[in-house]
C-alpha cells in the first residue's frame, strides 16, 4: 500500500482535490479524501458538492467525479482508510488546513508501517502541473468555465453569435467556491456550436446596478447556495425576468426564489419570502421538509423526478428522471393549487407526489426551475439536457 499527498496550498475550495483527481486517473487508482476545513465566511459554497449516494463532500471534488466518471465518495479518517484498506494505493488531496497538520499525518501513516510520499502542486504561468516525483504528466489549466482541461477545447462554429447568459452570482463564488454550474453552462455551449460570454452579477449589488446589467443580456442562470443573502437579489432578477420574458432557468435555490416571484406577483404581497432566508415572514413560500409528515430533514444525493405529461419540463427529460438534491426546504404545500391556477405548474415532482421538484410558467418562453442540481451531472461530452435547453432558449430570444 502506497499513499501519496497531493499538496495544493490554495485558499479556494473549488481547487481542492483537481490536482490530485488527475493523478489517481493517470495511475489508475483510487482518490481518498480526509476531513478539511475551509473559510466559510468567505467561501459559503465550499462543502455544497453531493455525491450520488448523498454525501456533502469539498465543492472541488467536482472534478474528480467529473474525470474519472466514478463518485466522489466519502470523507475518510485516515485510521480508518488505513485499517480497512491495507492493500490499495490511494492518491489524497491536500487542502491548507490539512497542510498545516501534515506532520501529525505522517506519523500516523508511519505508525502503520505504510510507504507515503507528498506531491506539490505547481502553480506556473498557464496553468498547474504536478512536482517532481508524481509520474503525473502534462499541463493543466482552467478554460473560460473554469473547467480543468489539458487539450484544446472545440471552438464554436463559424459566424456563432455570442450569447451573453447573466449567471447570478460572483466571480470569485462560481469560480473560486461551487465550480459546477459555471462548467455545466460551458459543456453545453461546447456541445451546442454556441460562443456564450458569461456575465457575473452579484445578487446583492444595489438594484440599480443589479436590474440595469439585465438589458444586454439574452439569458439568466439562477444557480442554488447556501448564502441566503443573495436571496432578495435573486428575487429582483426573478421578477425582471417575469416582467421582460428574458429566458432563465432556476437551480434548487434558483427555483425556490422564481417561484417566490411569481407568488410575490400573485398575492401582490412583497413581504412573502423563503421561510429560510427570513423566518419572521408573515407569509412562506418555503418550508422545512420535515414539518410534512414522511419527508427527511435533509434531502440529500440522486433520487427520481417525475414529470407531468404535455410539460416542458418531460419534453426534455421523459416521464422520469435522475437528478441529484441538496435541500431542505420545499414549496409551502398551501400555494399549489392557487399557483396552478395563475399559470405556474408544478410539472416536476418527487416519486409520492408531494415534494415540487420541478416548475415552470407557460406564459414565458423559457421560466423553468429545478429543485435538483442538474449541473453535477453534466459532463464535458455529456451536457445536461435542461442546460442545453435553456441556451437554445436564449438563442431564440
């Protein structure tokens, strides 16, 4: 049994674990991840990645998962990976806080009579590379959707025209935090022929700036977060949206704040509002899972979505499909019927019937939102459907 530490002293958690993914591919061999810690205040997204067996994992094991097509896995102790796995060689990323302990690590590892080395990351002009020692090979770099790649990525076609897709959120988030949905708008740009220039708008920019951004764009990504700030922004955006027909697709909190726009425009009430973003609203759009008798408290990993039929929503995903969760609230039961009869449908739904995991208005050309997180499944050759859908959307704006 053979361990080797790929060190990568990077504050940002959506580099944790690439370097070291593309080592345990190169060899063949198992990538095995210990518990790390990361700045939450700066980075709320850095522990949102979920397995498909529902394991919160580092947001940067993304890309593990995305280059070896196999699943993350869970966080290990290292005792345990030790005692349970003596014939195996393991590849395990280092993040800064585990750099720190290193020499605890060592010991422990030598306590077990096992051969360990430690790998550096190399931080060099165009990109990173592996130190002396690895046998790992070649240059890596990150491409315009942040996507770890070593080869040259098919161009758009010829005469394509640019796409501007406002993606709701910071740079430093989408980039240095929850990598996912800014490499699943670019899977599916790639696959599409499509040349998409991503524009980032913080949700909590004045509205002035956040509204005027909107009227050169052709499309809005609505990703999901745990940062219930960015709340009231996307909630602006969402209306702006209603109110200009501009395509936008809605992810876990991306549609649990569409959705809220449209009751907001229904009931002509401002102050309804996501139970979790402020508890003390006199009306919630949504509740906890576990106040509906059968529901988990935390909704966590792949699970089945079914689609009404005649939606849009079955159009382009089938009667079901497998989409993974991360989420603990759903839409407030008591706005469904209503919400029906004003136009937005509740065309996605857990297998009982009962969870809304997928909405839509037909009076727009492109207002879908998923309580799921379509871009952790999406892959380079392998774009999600509903991503791929709401560019065509915007193309067609």
């Amino acid at each position: 049994m053979t361990l080797t530490f790929v060190a990568h002293n990077t504050p940002e958690p959506a580099l944790y674990g690439a370097m070291a993914s593309v080592l345990a591919c190169q060899r063949g061999v198992g990538l095995a991840h210990l518990p790390v810690d990361w700045n939450k205040q700066r980075y709320a997204d850095a522990c949102q990645h979920v397995t498909a067996e529902g394991e919160l994992v580092s947001s940067g094991l993304l890309w593990y998962e995305r280059l070896s097509g196999k699943s993350a896995g869970k966080v290990w102790q290292l005792d345990d990976l030790l005692s349970l796995h003596g014939g195996k060689d393991w590849v395990i990323p280092l993040g800064p806080s585990q750099l720190e302990s290193f020499t605890k690590l060592a010991r422990a590892v030598r306590d077990y009579s096992v051969e360990y080395q430690l790998v550096e990351v190399e931080r060099v002009a165009q990109g990173y590379q592996l130190g002396r020692g690895s046998s790992g090979q070649g240059l890596w770099w990150r491409d315009s959707f942040g996507r770890f790649t070593a080869g040259h990525r098919t161009p758009p076609m010829p005469g394509a025209r640019r796409l501007r897709i406002a993606l709701i959120g910071t740079y430093s988030d989408q980039l240095g935090s929850y990598p996912a949905t800014l490499a699943a708008l670019g899977d599916a740009a790639e696959a599409l022929g499509m040349a998409v220039e991503t524009v980032f708008i913080p949700p909590r920019a004045p509205e002035n700036v956040l509204l005027g951004t909107l009227q050169d764009v052709d499309g809005v990504l609505m990703p999901g977060g745990s940062d219930m700030l960015n709340v009231a922004g996307q909630i602006r955006v969402a209306h702006y949206c209603l109110q200009h027909e501009l395509p936008v697709l809605g992810l876990c909190l991306g549609m649990q704040t569409m959705a809220t726009a449209v009751i907001q425009q229904m009931l002509g009430n401002t102050q309804a509002n996501l139970a979790e973003a402020d508890p003390l609203a006199p009306l919630k759009t949504f509740v906890p899972l576990a106040q509906t008798s059968g529901h988990p408290q935390h909704r966590l990993g792949d699970d089945v979505m079914k689609m009404c039929s005649d939606s849009q929503l079955a159009s382009l995903l089938g009667e079901e499909a497998t989409v993974r969760y991360n989420h603990r609230f759903q839409l407030n039961p008591q706005f469904k019927t209503n919400l029906q009869s004003y136009g937005l449908t509740v065309s996605g739904t857990d297998r009982s019937g009962t969870i809304a995991d997928g909405i839509e208005y037909a009076a727009h050309p492109f207002y879908v939102g998923v309580q799921g997180h379509p871009e952790l499944t999406s892959a380079a050759e392998r774009p999600h459907p509903l991503i791929s859908a709401f560019l065509k959307a915007a193309a067609n704006k």
